[in-house]
C-alpha cells in the first residue's frame, strides 16, 4: 500500500481517516500499583483495554517499576481473550540492571511469564514490553498481568506514569 498524501485545503473523508492514518490509544496508569510479599500474580488495574475479534494490533508499553534491590524483582505477563494470540517480548533486563545486564529480546506467548530483578526502592526502572496482539473470533479483556519475582516485605511496583499504546493494525 501506498503511503497517502493530501493536497493542502482539502477536506479529509471518512474514508481516507479509517483507511489512511494511524490512530494510537494510550493508557496511562493515574497511580501507583503495588505487590507486597507475593507471587500470585495478578491483572493490571489500569493497563487493559477491549480488542475485538478478528483484530490485530501492536502494543507498547513503557513501565515504570521499582522494589527491592537483588530480591523481589517483578514477574510480568499478559492475559487475553479466548483464541488470541500475543507474540511479544520483554526488552528486561535478565540479570541485575546495577550492571546494565542482558536485555530480553526471546519471543514470549501468553504462558511466559519473564523476570526482572529491581534496583530498590528510590530507582525507577524501566521496562519496554512489545508485541502483536492476534485476536481470534472472541471479544474481550487483554492486558498486563504481573507480581513479585519473589515474595518479598518490600514493596514490588509499577508507578504512575505507567502506560500502554495500542495501535489496531486491522
């Protein structure tokens, strides 16, 4: 497909807009969630959106993290609709970010579930999930799903700020 190009004055049409641009809904998390002393994990209370049925889309996140330095960490996932598919990967850290370690770039499913050790407290992290959202014949829920790495009395969190974009590829 061509890309499109307008003539100056012209008024755009539905068609063009639905047809010809890129529309990108973002999410951004309004507070602070935390996870303390536990690896149940649990949905997002705020980066989740309704995908249709029959739809693509690419989904970014930018998250913001922080909990104890060498224990706890945060454990991260994704959850969906019924015969959808999510092929995404973590962009984490594998090993202690103090050392600027191993990024992440292995293809994940739904089942994976990958670990990213923390700096502590008082040192915002940042994790950069990316992936393509395949929707089968069933509407619904997809969204972040995350707890500690390992149970820990230090808070594990994902701050404010937080945000997801989701752009329908169709």
């Amino acid at each position: 497909m061509a890309l499109a190009s307008w003539v100056d004055g012209n008024q755009l049409g539905a068609t063009d807009l639905n047809t010809k641009t890129v529309q990108v809904h973002v999410i951004s998390k309004p507070s602070d969630e935390t996870v303390i002393n536990s690896e149940t994990m649990q949905n997002d209370d705020h980066l989740k959106f309704t995908a249709q049925a029959g739809a693509r889309y690419y989904i970014k996140l930018f998250l913001i993290v922080n909990g104890a330095d060498t224990n706890g960490g945060i454990e991260m996932g994704f959850y969906g609709p019924a015969n959808s598919e999510f092929y995404w990967c973590s962009d984490m850290f594998g090993d202690s970010p103090d050392f600027g370690g191993d990024v992440s770039r292995r293809r994940q499913l739904y089942a994976n579930l990958p670990n990213m050790e923390t700096n502590g407290t008082g040192a915002d992290i940042v994790a950069p999930p990316v992936g393509i959202l395949v929707m089968g014949d069933t509407s619904g829920t997809f969204g972040l799903r995350w707890t500690q790495g390992t149970p820990n009395a230090t808070a594990t969190r994902v701050k404010a700020l937080s945000c997801m974009f989701i752009t329908k590829l169709g």
